[in-house]
C-alpha cells in the first residue's frame, strides 16, 4: 500500500493520477471496492469514535489518500479535535505498515519512506 499525505490542494490527486490510477478507480470518501480511497481525513471525520476500525480495510487497498491535518489551525470543537487525533494516529499506523510514504508539497511528491 502507498500512502500520500500533504495539505489540502498540495497536487495528491494529480500524483495519483500520475501513477496510472483513473477516476473511476478512486473512491473519494468512502470505502468501496475500488483500489485508492481519497480523502482518508474525511470518513474519519464522520466516526471518529470507529477509526481504529478502519487499519485492515486500508491495508488492502493500493493507495490511501490523506490531507495533513496537523501544521494547521487547532479545531474550536473538541469533536473536531478528537477526528483530527485520531486520523494522526490511523495515518502514523498505516505508514508503519505502508510500502511507501509519498508527502506532496507544491506538487512535488518527496518519497519519505520507501
């Protein structure tokens, strides 16, 4: 599995799409049976409560897309802060199990592990 992290609007769609992955093949926030889940931060979002949840489901898929939440403003809600721990802490687990680790800033894929 790649994961590919970066702020919002950093190019992760288009480095996806650059690897040969077509629309139809990402699923933008859900889980289906397609092979990229984008927008990893938002199923969080919905139940933060069940993230743990999620690992194995991900695990399976080629590629799982996530926005940076953590260099940005801290959320008002502690709901809000509650989802926005607990995909820090999905994401930390996914990349120990990850194949590669790609961040994008300005467009610019940096390979951070792999």
């Amino acid at each position: 599995m790649v994961l590919v992290i970066g702020g919002a609007g950093s190019g992760k769609l288009d480095y996806v799409k650059s690897l040969g992955y077509f629309t139809e093949e990402i699923a933008d926030g859900l889980i289906d049976d397609r092979k990229v889940v984008y927008h990893l931060q938002n199923i969080v979002f919905d139940d933060p409560d069940h993230a743990p949840e999620l690992f194995e489901q991900l695990l399976a898929k080629e590629v799982v897309v996530c926005d940076e939440g953590g260099s940005g403003s801290i959320p008002l809600s502690l709901r809000d802060r509650q989802a926005r721990e607990a995909t820090g802490r999905l994401c930390i687990r996914l990349a120990a199990r990850a194949d590669r680790v790609v961040r994008l800033v300005c467009g610019i894929p940096a390979v951070i592990k792999g």
